[in-house]
C-alpha cells in the first residue's frame, strides 16, 4: 500500500472538494492565476499540509504527469469520523477505548502502535493532521496490515480535541517520565491513552489537560523506551484493568 499521486489542477481540486484525505500538498513556487487561490483556499479549510517547491521536484513527483503546478498525495486508507468509532464500541457493548498520538513523526512507530491498537482492542486511533507521520506504505508495512482494521480518526487542535473527548466521558491518560508508576492509575472506563512524540513526549499544553500522567519505572541503564514500546505497554495495562474488572 502507498501514497497516491495526484497531479493537476482538477485532479487536486476534485479530491480536496470531496474530502479526499490528502496527506501534502506540494506547490510550485510563486504560481499564480487561475484557480490557484481556490486550490489554495480548499486546502487551509481542509487543514492540508502545504510545501512550496520548485518546478523541477514537481516533475519527479509527478512522473510524467501534467501537474500544472500542483502534485497531492493522498492517503492510501480511508480516514473514519470519531462519531463512526465510538458507533463501534457501542455496538460491541464495550467502554470505549482510543489511542491519540501527539505528532509523532517516526513511521515505524506509528505502524508498531497501530499494530499493537489492533490486538489490544482499540477501537481507534486519533491522528493529527499536522506535524505527524503520514499513513504512507512504510507505516503499512510495520502495521502488518493492521491499518486495514483499526480506525484512524484524523484530527485537528489537540488540546481541543482532548477537551471534547472530555465532555463525551473519556478520561485521559497521558504517558510521560514525571507521571505516576502506571500499574497504581485506575485505567478503566471510556480511556484514551495518548503518546507523545519521539524524544520530546507530549506536548505541554496536551499534558496539561491530560486527566492523569502515568509512567513506566525504568529500572536499567536507559532512562525511557521508545514510543511504540511505551504505548504497548499501557495499552494492554487497559486490558488487563478491564479484564479484572470484568472478573475474566
């Protein structure tokens, strides 16, 4: 599975008015005219990522293609609506149970995660649309194909996204060094555990309106592991408060 290429003004155009996840936007430097503007104007209200470039890389992006300035790569799955994921859990009869990634850019831990997502029954996994790894075939390839399976829900505004999954009766955990030994936290219930990214962890503002902060105590001569080892761990913790709770 990869990304799909999409070159040319109409072809882009079409795909940005019918909500076409699109993961980038690449544009030819101080391109002018036409229905510039409106492709521009689609892709700030979609949240698309966008990056000038010269002509000469939009050539090789295109392959041949008549890009017309313009060359989009779309996401190679379908995105899903937190209102669709939530419809799943309840159709299950389970609390629901979702895993946020706070930017993380490096494809191998995204797919491990989603991998993972998928075994410990996640119900989705929450995006952003900035500032994160794009769903390409690398990321794919590491899920074992688990991408096909667990729904992931792109996002806008972290923190706001936070406050609303508040306000629907999720409780938030964040994993961070400076938290509490996770095994003491109370993880059951509708959960989302939420993963910052590589070598910075969570954001600042995310931590804050993290409901609790819960750590792994590291007992070794590394000081942390990384975030696809982490989240592993703190996912199937989930699972085992729950499978407790439920007396299995």
């Amino acid at each position: 599975m990869s990304e799909e290429i999409l070159a040319g003004r109409n072809s882009v155009t079409e795909a940005l008015r019918s909500g076409r996840s699109i993961n980038k936007l690449f544009v030819q430097d101080g391109i002018k005219g036409g229905s510039v503007s409106e492709i521009l104007g689609l892709a700030k209200t979609a949240g698309v990522v966008l990056e000038f470039c010269k002509s000469e890389r939009l050539d090789k992006l295109a392959g041949g293609l008549r890009h017309q300035g313009f060359v989009a790569l779309a996401a190679p799955i379908r995105f899903h609506s937190l209102e669709e994921v939530l419809a799943l859990a309840e159709e299950k009869g389970e609390a629901p149970f979702l895993l946020l990634l706070d930017e993380l850019q490096d494809p191998q831990n995204v797919g491990a995660l989603i991998r993972t997502a998928d075994a410990a029954g996640v119900h989705g996994v929450l995006l952003p649309k900035r500032r994160s790894c794009p769903l390409n075939a690398v990321v794919a390839k590491i899920s074992a194909g688990a991408v096909e399976y667990v729904p992931v829900v792109q996002i806008g505004n972290i923190p706001q996204t936070i406050e609303e999954l508040k306000k629907l009766g999720f409780w938030i955990a964040g994993a961070d060094m400076q938290g509490e030994d996770y095994y003491k936290s109370n993880l059951t219930g509708p959960m989302v555990i939420v993963v910052g990214a590589e070598g910075k962890g969570l954001g600042r503002l995310v931590k804050e309106k993290c409901d609790i902060i819960v750590s792994l105590p590291m007992q070794g001569g590394v000081s942390s592991l990384n975030a696809s080892a982490a989240g592993a761990v703190l996912l199937y913790e989930v699972v085992r408060q729950r499978r407790v709770q439920a007396g299995v």
